[in-house]
C-alpha cells in the first residue's frame, strides 16, 4: 500500500505533446488553417486585374447584356435605389444578392487564393472569404 502511494504521490515523467510549449501561437489570437492564405484587405488585386476585368465587363454592357431601360442611365445595369451594400474587411450583410465571376474573367485574372472565392454585387467585383464572406478586395465601379 505505501508504494502504490509514494507513486501516487510522485510527479509524472511523461513527456509533454509535440505541440505543447513551442509558442507557435499566431500574433494576436489569429489562427490560420492549414491550406488558407492570410491576405491584407484590400491589397490584394492590383493594376493589370482591375483592368482586365473592367475591360470585360465594359465588353459585356456594349453588347447588350443590360435591360434597355438601364442601359440608356449609363450606370453598368444597376437599378435605381440601389446603394453599396458592403464594406472591404466586414462581412456581406445575409440580404446582398452576390453572383460568381464568369470563368472568363477567372481566366483573365487568376483563381482566388485557398479559402476564398471572387463574386460580383452589382457593379462590384468581390474577393470573399469562403464561409465567413469576409470582403476582403474588390474591384469598384465597373461599366460605368
């Protein structure tokens, strides 16, 4: 009885988890998932993409794509009334109508880093976070 509790007693020998005390924590409580990139808002699309994707969507408003009654207003097809709905590092509020890039214009400027997703919101070309819809970059203004 008295060696079931001396080692009872004693202090364990084990040793500590690989992950434990390597003080591999990210700055500031953030995590990132293995796979994802961390990007800085609004600095990830630069010159050459904002052009080709309004050369694209400038391309599209000229062909016709636009219901008649917007088109003659020369504001890229938005209909009256409608405001920017988002903010660049805040997420989409659950009420914004988002559609996805067309391919070609993914083609023209590179897939999405891991983790996140291009849609467009009006007149607006979004780089979202997957799951959060985190803005994270956007390209403003386009067909107008």
């Amino acid at each position: 009885m008295l060696a079931a509790l001396s080692v009872a007693a004693s202090p364990s020998f084990a040793a500590k988890p690989e992950w434990a005390g390597k003080g591999n924590k990210h700055q500031q409580g953030e995590q990132v998932e293995q796979g994802q990139v961390e990007i800085q808002i609004g600095a990830y699309f630069g010159e050459r993409q904002r052009l080709e994707v309004s050369n694209y969507y400038e391309t599209q408003g000229r062909a016709g794509k636009c219901p008649p009654g917007l088109a003659k207003k020369h504001n890229g097809c938005q209909p009256p009334g409608q405001a920017k709905k988002w903010q660049m590092g805040r997420p989409l509020a659950r009420d914004v109508v988002f559609y996805p890039v067309p391919d070609a214009v993914v083609v023209r400027i590179g897939l999405p880093p891991a983790g996140h997703r291009y849609v467009r919101v009006l007149n607006d070309v979004l780089l979202i976070a997957i799951g959060t819809n985190l803005v994270v970059d956007a390209i403003q203004d386009l067909m107008r």
